[in-house]
C-alpha cells in the first residue's frame, strides 16, 4: 500500500497531498521532510507533515524528529 502525505499547516485545514509516495518508508519519509522544510522555507508555516497508510497515520514529522523515534 503507497504512502500518502497529511500536511497540517500552522493556519489552515490539514490537507492531503495530491500524489502518493511509493511503498518504501524510508524514501516516503525523505520525501516528506523535504516538503516540510521546503514549505517553511518558502513562507507556509507547517507545523507537522505525517505519512498516512490506508486511513491511519503511520508517522509524523515535526521538523526536528519523526514521532516514531520516540
């Protein structure tokens, strides 16, 4: 099952990006971390970035660590 990006801007509705990330966790997260940081650099505040699988959340990125490093 592909990755898809949840983005929850700082302001704003938690929106889905519009194209999967592949399969594999690790270019997924890659990926999203990008687009977070790219986001922010780029004035569109972002608080958190997440990797959704089917309807649940399989890892969220705030930034400075993936939830599942905790």
């Amino acid at each position: 099952m592909e990755f898809v990006l949840s983005i929850e801007p700082v302001e704003g509705a938690t929106f889905q990006h519009g194209f999967h990330l592949g399969t594999d966790a690790k270019v997924a997260r890659d990926i999203a971390a990008e687009t977070f940081h790219a986001r922010n650099k780029n004035n569109m505040p972002t608080r958190t970035v997440a990797l959704m699988r089917g309807s649940k959340m399989f890892d969220c990125y705030d930034g400075v660590s993936w939830s599942s490093e905790y």
